[in-house]
C-alpha cells in the first residue's frame, strides 16, 4: 500500500500543517466521492480578446481552452489576460510550465505576482471599459493569498513610496490579512449582548475594513485609468497605513468624498466577492452591515496611547552617626576568661601570654578606631591622644569629637549614595530618559535623639534613657541657569550616555530653590518641602512633588508660593506619595489649571484653602494616591490621571482621563474626550455632553461585564470586581446619557464606545425614546471582536501542564476520559478550562487520595497524605486533576486534636473552570476528614462537593474558532498535523481531488470542498489516517454523527448534505491498518479494508467480521489484505457481506471456504508512507 513520495514542496502555513504533493493516494481502495455529471460554464469570465496570439500566447490560449479559465475567488480570469497584466509565478513569466493547472491551489497564488509598469499600462491604454474588473481581480487575488506572502506587485527597482502601485502593494497586505471567520459565532456571548446586531457589526468591522480596501482598489484603479493625482484620491493619507484599526477609522473617513464617489460601483460589485457573499451568507442584507457606520456623523478616531507617569519612590536615607567601640577592659576580661578554660594545659604562663595578645589586640583596634576618625575630620595630637586613649580603655570619646565625626562621615556617606543611585538610574530606568541627573546640595547637621536603657538604676540616679544624637539631611538652597545647558562642573551633577531626546533629572529634594531647565531638553523635577521656582524648556517637562505627611498637616500658609513653569511643550505636575492611613488635616489638593492655583484641600469645605504653588503652561495633572483632589482643567487637551477619590472637571479639548481611584466622579467637558478605568476603581461616574464621540476603555476583559442598564437617565455598567467576584461590583455611571422631556426619557447621548482589556469594541444599543421611569436592562452591539489568549483544545487524553505551555484549555463533550497532571515540581500558574457542558449536567465530584498513619513521639499519631485528585463526573465524561494538590513532607499540621499530626494539603495550581452556561468555579481543597482517616487509613475515595467554590457573576465561555483555512491543490496531496497543541479549528478546502490526511490527537479539522458545495465541481476523497495519534484507533473509536465524526480525541466537521450536491469521500484508516468508510449520506459507518495480519488467528477475524456483519458495518464487497488460501497467497481476497462467501479479486466465479483460508506470516503493512513497511 505505501508509496513513493514526491520531495516535499511546503505550502507556507502554519508550522502545524505541512502540505506536499504525492503521486496518489496511499488508501487506493477510497471509494470514489459522487460527482457531478457536468460543470457549468461560468458567465462572468474576464476575457482576452485584446490580445494578439503569438507562441506563447497561443499555449496560454490553448490551456483556457481546455482547462477553462482560472477561477479566483468569485472571478473568472484567463491566463492570457495575467500574461497581459504581466504576472510572474516564482519569478518566471506565467507560462504552460507553471499555470498548467485548472484551479489555483494556495502555492499558486502565493506565488503570483504582477509587474508594477505593466499593470499601470495596461490599465491605462487597454480598452477595458470598467477599471473596476481589474480591481475586482486583484481584491480576490490578494484575498486568497497567505498573510505572509510576499509583495503583490513587484518591480526590478524600489517602488517609490506612496506612490500608486506602493499604496496598492499596502491595500494587497491589508487584503491578506483579512479575517473574515473571527466573527463566525456569537453562541457563548454574555446575555447583554445583542447577537444580531453583533453579528452585523462586527461583520462590518471586518466587511468594512474589506470594504474599505476594496474601495480603495476602486478608487486607485479608477485614478491611474483617468490619470488622476493619487493626492486627489486618498488626501495625502494611505487606508492601509494603519492594519491595527478598522478601515472605516482611517480609509473611509480620511479618504472621504474619493472613495465614496466610487460608493456605487463599490456596492455594486463588493456585495459579488468572495468576501462579500462570504459576509452576506452570515450577517443577512450586507448593505445594512455596511451603512450602519456611515449613519454616524463621526468615526471613531484613533488616540496616542498616554504614557503613564510614574513618580519615584520616597528615598530615605539613613546614615549611621556614631562610632561603636568595644570595651577594652570588657574584651580583656572575656579572652582571659575564655582562655582560662585551658588553663590546666597552659598553666599561669599562659594565661599571662594571653593577656599580652589580647593587650596587642585592643592597642591596635584603639589605633584603628583613631585612624578611622581621622579619615573624616582633621585632629589635633592632643585629640589623636585623648581618644586613642579613650578607645583602649574603653571610655566614651569626647563629645565634640564624635559629633564632628558623624556629621562629616555621614555627609560622605550621603554623597557617595546619591553618586552610585544617579549612575544607576542612567544606567538603569531612566537610561533611554535621562542623560543628567543632577543632586541638589545638602547639609547635615545632628538631632537629638533619646536611646532608651532595658535596664537602669533609679536609685543611682540612672535615667531610663541617654541622650545621644543622630544626623540628619537638610536640603539646600539651589540656584542654577541651566537655559543653555548644564554648567561645566556643576556640582552633584552626573552625566550618563548622551541623546537627542534625552533628558535632565533634577533631585532637589528639600529647601528653597530657583532652578531654570535646559530649554532644548526635557526636565523632570524631583522636590518635597520649600519654595520652589522652577522653570522648564521647550520639550515635555514633568514636576514630580513628593507629598509628605507634614505637608498634608500644614496649619497656615507658606511665606512665599512656589512657582511652576512649564514652558512650551507639554508639560505635567505629577503628586507623588500617598496620602497615610490616619487622619490628616488636609486630604489631597485643588489645582486649576485655568486660573494656576494650587492648594491643600480641607475635610472641611469652609476652611480657607492653604495655597501651596502656582502653575504656569502645565496641561496635565496626576493626582495623590489614595487623596481626594479637585482638578479643573485648561481648555486645551489635558492629560489627567485620578489616582485618588478625586473630582475632574476636564473642560473643553480633548482631554484624555486615566480613572485610578477607588470614587471618582470626572465631567469631561465639550471636546472628544479618552477615559482609561483601571480594575482598581470600584465607582466611577463620568458626565459627558454628548457632541461627540467618547471613548471609555475598560481595564478588565468582556467577561467581567454583567449588565448594562438605564437607570434615571443614567447608564450604569455593572462589572466583576475580585478573583472571583466576591467584591462590591464596580458600577460605571454614565450621567446624562438620557434627559426628561414631556415626561418621556429622550436619547441625548448616544456616542459612547466602549472598548475592553482584551480589545473588544462595543456600543450600547440605546433607544431613542424611553417610556416610564423603570429601570431598564439595553443590549450591547459588538463593533469589533478581541483576541482572546489561545485555547488549546482537549477532546480526550492526558494532558500534562507545563509552565510554558497554554494556560487555556477547551474539553469537548466526548465520552473520553480527560486527565490534567501537573508534577510535584512545577511552578504555580493560574489556568481556565472550559468545560463543554452546562451546571446542571455537573454530576458529582469525588476526591480519592492515600492516607498512612504512622506512631509519632509521646503517643501521638501523624497522618501522611498523598495522590490526592479530583475527578468531575459529567454525563460519560469524567475530567480528573492529579497532582495539583500536594502534601507537606512533615506532619505539623492541626487536625482538631494536639494527638493527631498531619501533612498539610495545598493547592499548588490554581485552576477555574467555566461552564457552558457561563457558571464558574476554582478548585480548593476539599475537607479530608482527619478524624475518620486515622480510624481507616488507605485508599480513600469521597465526594467532594466543596472542592468547587462558586465564583460571583457570569463568565464568558470559550470554544475554538477557525485557525487556519487551507485551499489545498487539484492534485493528490498529503496534509501533515503536527502533534503539538492545537488552539483552533483547521479548515481543509479540497479541490476534486484525493487527500491524504494523517491526523494528530485533539484536533478539529472541517473538510468541505467549496467546487461541490456549489454545484460547479466535483467532491473530494479524503483518506484519515491514525498512526501518527497518540492513541491507538479501533472501531469503537470512531463515531458518526451527523455531520461530525469523531476518530479517537480528533473531531472532523463534515459538510451538510443537500440534495443534488456531489458528496465528499471520507475513510477512517485505523493504526491496524482496517479501513472505514464514513457514509455521510446514509450516517453509517462500513469496513471495506481488512488487514489480516492484525488478527491473531482465523477465528478472530472471522468473528470479527460476524460482529460488523451483525452491525450493518460490512461494505458489499471487503477486501481482505494479508489473507490467502493452502494453494493461493498471492492474489487479494474479498469478502462479499451480502452473499456471504469469499473470492479472489482476478477470479470472481471461484468462491473460497472459510476453513481454506490462511493469514500470511509476513510482517503487517503499514499505510503511513512515511513508515517503512
């Protein structure tokens, strides 16, 4: 059955699929699919009577002649017209070498490639009517190609940039990139979603970006025919320039009036693509997906992402002031006496030796310690003396000594620190920021300090504690010019890698100082306490103020005001710290930018504000953690981020709101305004007016969202809030969003996107018009569908999780057991099952673990657990979790009795499961009962209801989508599955010919082949072949039903079948070698290959074959491999199941008797090619 393989040509897809050419099929006997008498001509073939016949041209014409013309997508296209446009195939001019074919296979296509002047002349001086004929072919062309397919058009030199075939080569990669199945399914949508609209929405996402490129084809087409300037066509931008947005965002806006007067030949001809039909056949009317957008009287538009300014921690620093010396007559006392020990052997001589060391020892430290003090402060002999002298006989130094020594070595020490951090910051965080950071000056100076005794004598006159003294670090007062740049030489200045958009970081710190930044560079300030006067350049500078508690405890008002200058650029003050845990006298600060007033803000709302600075030409603000701030902004685009429970008046411009704080209540003002809502707020109310459009981002995933209301004339957003919903849920309110007239709730704001941390766009479906005053739930429509983190599919089988590998994973509703193993050592990750079955269908769970009991000291007894595991019984499915709950190796742990000890169970991965209806759990240890264990150690197997803890809320369940679709060639090919983790669905597009498909476990693949479908081209053969499974596949592996097959863990998708349409060939080759075929139109399944050789004796294969014949399984006619009789062992048997006897293939009229029949003795046959045989 094997046979030779052609050398692979690999058709660039996934690293999962390997597709090469074979000769034919390994599976020789698949019975033949049914066909189709005769193919259609098609009617809308693109023609090639502008072109004179010469040799080669005649070879091209002779191929359309007999093959017909090539048909790509939904056009009909001759080759000789691709001659003429000037295609290229690998390079080569197309010829009857390389386009020999009847159907362009994927190789072919992404081969393909047009001169660029070629198709500039013949679009311009050929006489084709309609420009629109070309595009059309070009749209599909580069629909069908693979993403990663080279240039489209090409040229022996670079094409100039933004010119007309340039754009076109971007509108062709937009094209290849397209993904039209993402928004196949909406059947696992949150509730509040509206599925119709969805489905047309994000159809219209996708059909809309595919829109817009095919527009684009239109227009550019329709330019270079008419000559038009390709500025007058797209308005200095490019549709395709931007893949990551809709093109509706950028093309169909941007590009305006151009592409909308193509709008009638557009709709006209898009709604026939293959793209079209593709989105027609699932959203319904296209038209109406396709103008929905255009209603709106602005698009969404695209904003920077704002960087989030994140301040540096408080430095404290801490220098130790005095100098400990140990006691020369305490150090004495102690060697004598531990030398004493061995004074039996040493004798009264030794003890005096001794001595004499540890005298030499204390007269060195002694001179250590004074040459120590030397090293920081200069002293007299009389100072040398007295303390070297202090420090032998162990007497405290003279006061004005030490004090002098702490204050200079702790100013070196301070220098030193703050040299090696700024070396660290430019070399570390702020290296690609900063190329100075510059230390403001300092002083120390001595504190003094109370050293509490832990034992004293009153009676001595002794005090509980001693008076000493610490130092402490004063900041300066700085005055430096640094407009021009920074000074030569100035001191605590440290330079880093040089840089053009580099920065200065100032570290003032405390005092009162006058600093002007270097103009040409961004400045970042860093200050606490003091007045400050600081000016910044030209470029984005950022002032970072450092709040302290006594700051936020101020009584009155400073003597002078700082002053902040931002200078041009744009410019942020940014609150550092956090306001503390205890009641302060202030709680955060007002700032208004409009007026450049800022103050410390009271609990009490009548107390005169204490004004602390005033602002000049700063448009962005970052608020105290944990504070409650006021801040007005500017009516310029301000960049605000609420880190507290803060109040924002935005005003006019379009602000961008960064939303951190636990209350926050922001009125955007007029402007198109961004809000970003972190997971850490809890409520969040925003005002908006409603002119146009606002865009909230939302820091949590789709799932977390649970309802959508109109409450008043508010729409409230309700979402999870904790690991698993156990918080307070965070409400987003939205006022305004409806106004009362004559009674009656009227739609005053409807331009609201939302989008979601895992890139979901959605916009509430809000009525114009509200009768009642009743709350109301309102559906949601999905604009634009996310990308979830890959699901890797588990249909049957271990799984075993690894720290790299995927942290989702889909169960199928199979009847085979699933295992997840995780090993002792692995690391903890958290992980998601989706578990293809609803709550209720939950039929038990059971923990079973081993339990030893072993004596321990003091007649206690100690119970060792171990292999405990969690097993879910689901109807014929069980799912069992071993080893992520482990055992401590000693038994410490409290049972309810001091006599009982146990090991300690954890769970060591945490894993939630969601259901199909959205319900979820997370594992957790069940209750061992440690009591009824030490009565009965061994084997335990128990229900284990608590192991599931119910999480809060409903949870968005996720199963595969299509990953890859693969047009494969009309001629034999063999489709390689690799045996790794599968994440989605293959889609395998035949084209009338055989297939030979060796399978790898838990996949889905979905066969069809598109020709039959639509009654234009025969079915295919397709041959399954199971050797390569990580599971052996038999008969009872292998189910029909419907249209879904199932052989082993891989799932095939079937076609539908209808009347009249040519019916795919599937057979099922199992690792014995027996073949099934797959009778899709009579839903049965029949052996029609047997392997002998697979049996260990006669009897078993004949019973076997009783078995199917008992079923209905047997084909009419069974070929019986490796089978022979006493005389004959050469020619192939059958089997005829509806006469019941036995025959040779070259000699139907002699029948066989079963007692003649013998199995060959020579080693099976493998029907995997690339097995030897």
């Amino acid at each position: 059955m094997a046979t030779v393989i052609e050398p692979a040509i690999e058709i660039p897809l996934s690293p999962t699929l390997q597709v090469t050419p074979i000769h034919s099929s390994a599976n020789t006997d698949a019975p033949v699919a049914r066909n189709i008498e005769a193919t259609p001509t098609p009617a809308n073939v693109t023609t090639d009577i502008l072109i004179d016949g010469d040799g080669v041209k005649a070879t091209l014409k002779s191929l359309d002649k007999h093959f017909g013309p090539l048909r790509i997508g939904e056009v009909w296209v001759s080759r000789v017209e691709l001659k003429a446009l000037g295609a290229t195939v690998n390079g080569q001019v197309i010829s009857a070498a390389n386009a020999s074919i009847k159907t362009p296979d994927q190789a072919f296509l992404n081969a393909l490639n047009f001169n660029s002047a070629t198709v500039e002349t013949r679009v311009k001086h050929a006489d084709i009517a309609d420009s629109g004929v070309v595009a059309t072919l070009f749209f599909e062309i580069a629909c069908k190609r693979s993403a990663n397919a080279s240039a489209l058009f090409v040229s022996a030199r670079p094409l100039p940039p933004d010119s007309g075939m340039d754009r076109l080569n971007q509108l062709s990669h937009a094209a290849q990139t397209l993904d039209i199945h993402r928004v196949d399914s909406f059947e696992n949508a949150p509730g509040w979603v509206s599925k119709s609209k969805s489905y047309l929405m994000s159809g219209a996402g996708v059909g809309l970006q595919a829109f817009g490129i095919y527009s684009g084809y239109m227009a550019m087409m329709d330019a270079i025919k008419k000559g038009d300037t390709l500025e007058a066509v797209y308005q200095g931008g490019s549709i395709a320039a931007e893949f990551g947005s809709l093109i509706i965002e950028r093309g169909l806006t941007k590009t305006g009036e151009a592409m909308l007067r193509n709008g009638s030949k557009a709709f006209g001809r898009f709604p026939l693509t293959s793209a079209g039909k593709h989105l027609s056949r699932g959203a319904g009317l296209f038209a109406s997906a396709i103008t929905l957008p255009f209603d709106i009287s602005d698009a969404v538009s695209s904003f920077k992402a704002a960087a989030a300014t994140s301040g540096k921690e408080a430095q404290d620093h801490y220098v130790a002031g005095g100098l400990s010396v140990a006691g020369a007559g305490i150090s004495l006392a102690l060697g004598a006496a531990a030398l004493a020990g061995f004074g039996s052997v040493a004798g009264p001589l030794g003890l005096a030796a001794a001595a004499i060391l540890i005298l030499g020892s204390m007269i060195y430290q002694a001179a250590r310690v004074v040459d120590d003090i030397d090293d920081y402060i200069e002293l007299s002999a009389h100072e040398r003396l007295r303390s070297g002298w202090f420090a032998f006989t162990g007497q405290e130094l003279d006061q004005e000594v030490l004090d002098r020594f702490k204050i200079s070595k702790a100013f070196s020490d301070y220098t030193k620190q703050r040299d090696v951090s700024a070396k660290a910051l430019l070399e570390g965080a702020y290296k690609n920021f900063a190329q100075y950071v510059v230390n403001g000056s300092f002083s120390v100076e001595l504190k003094p300090l109370k050293i509490w005794r832990y034992q004293w004598d009153e009676r001595a006159g002794e005090q509980a504690f001693k008076l000493d003294s610490e130092t402490v670090i004063i900041g300066g007062d700085d005055i430096i010019d640094a407009h021009d740049g920074i000074p030569t030489n100035l001191a605590g200045s440290v330079k880093g890698a040089p840089g053009d958009d580099k920065g200065v970081f100032w570290r003032l710190d405390d005092g009162n100082d006058q600093v002007v930044g270097v103009n040409d560079k961004p400045n970042f300030f860093s200050y606490r306490e003091g007045t400050k006067t600081l000016t910044g350049g030209s470029k984005a500078d950022e002032f970072y103020f450092e709040t302290t508690a006594n700051i936020l405890n101020q009584v009155t008002a400073p003597s002078r005001t700082s002053t902040l200058d931002g200078g041009e650029g744009p410019d942020t003050l940014a609150f550092e710290g956090r306001r503390p845990a205890t009641d302060t006298r202030h709680i955060g600060y007002d700032i208004n930018l409009q007026t450049g007033k800022v103050a410390l803000r009271s609990h009490d709302q009548t107390t005169t504000a204490i004004e602390i600075a005033h602002v000049r030409a700063i448009e962005n603000i970052s608020t105290l953690r944990n504070g409650v701030s006021l801040v007005t902004g500017s009516s310029e685009a301000n960049r605000i981020s609420a880190n507290g429970n803060d109040h924002i008046a935005a005003g006019h411009g379009d602000d961008t709101i960064a939303i951190r704080g636990a209350d926050c209540r922001v009125d955007g003002g007029q402007g198109q305004d961004r809000y970003y809502i972190a997971d850490t707020t809890a409520i969040t109310t925003i005002i908006e007016d409603g002119e146009q459009l606002s865009v909230i981002e939302l820091g949590w995933p789709i799932e977390w969202i649970q309802r959508w209301q109109i409450v008043g004339t508010s729409l409230l957003v309700s979402s999870l809030r904790g690991r698993d919903g156990e918080d307070p849920e965070h409400v987003l309110t939205i006022e305004n969003t409806y106004q009362w007239v004559d009674g009656q709730r009227h739609l005053k704001n409807g331009q609201l996107l939302f989008k979601t941390q895992d890139g979901y766009e959605l916009m509430p479906a809000l009525p114009s018009l509200m009768q009642g005053a009743q709350a109301q739930d309102v559906e949601v429509v999905v604009s634009s569908i996310g990308k979830s983190a890959a699901t890797e599919i588990v249909n049957g089988g271990t799984v075993t999780l690894a720290e790299q590998g995927p942290k989702r994973h889909f169960v199928a509703r199979t009847d085979r057991r699933v295992e997840f193993v995780a090993s002792p050592g692995l690391p903890g990750s958290s992980r998601v099952i989706y578990l293809d079955y609803k709550d209720e269908e939950m039929a038990d769970v059971i923990v079973n673990y081993h339990v030893e009991k072993r004596a321990g000291v003091s007649l206690n007894s100690h119970l060792y657990y171990s292999n405990i595991n969690i097993s879910l019984l689901l109807p014929s499915k069980t799912v069992t979790f071993k080893g992520i709950i482990q055992a401590s190796t000693h038994a410490n742990g409290y049972s309810g009795r001091n006599s009982l000890k146990v090991t300690t169970a954890q769970v060591t991965q945490d894993i939630a499961l969601v259901m199909q209806d959205g319900v979820s759990y997370r594992l957790q240890l069940p209750a061992l009962p440690y009591l009824s264990d030490a009565m009965e150690p061994g084997n335990k197997l128990r229900k284990a209801a608590d192991c599931l803890k119910p999480r809060y809320g409903d949870y968005l369940f996720s199963r595969p989508t299509i990953a890859r679709t693969v047009a494969l060639p009309a001629t034999p090919n063999r489709v390689d599955i690799e045996a790794v983790s599968h994440n989605g669905i293959y889609v395998l597009q035949g084209e009338s010919s055989t297939y030979d498909i060796y399978l790898a476990s838990n996949v889905i693949i979905r066969l069809m082949t598109p020709g039959a479908t639509a009654k234009t081209n025969n079915a295919s053969t397709w041959s399954l072949f199971t050797a390569r499974m990580s599971e052996a596949i038999g008969r009872d592996d292998i189910k029909l039903e419907s249209e879904r097959l199932w052989v082993g863990s891989a799932l095939i998708e079937l076609p539908t079948i209808e009347d009249d349409v040519p019916v795919e060939s599937v057979s099922v080759v199992t690792r014995s070698g027996n073949i099934y075929e797959a009778a899709l139109l009579f839903e049965v399944l029949q052996l029609y290959l047997i392997n002998a050789q697979s049996y260990s004796s006669l009897d078993s294969l004949l019973a076997d074959i009783r078995l199917h014949r008992q079923r209905n399984e047997l084909a009419a006619r069974v070929i019986v491999q490796n089978l022979g009789t006493t005389t004959k062992t050469n020619d192939r048997v059958y089997y005829n199941s509806i006469k019941d006897y036995w025959g040779f293939d070259n000699d139907p009229s002699l029948q066989i008797k079963p007692e003649d029949l013998v199995i060959a003795p020579a080693a099976i046959a493998s029907l995997d090619p690339s097995e030897p045989a």
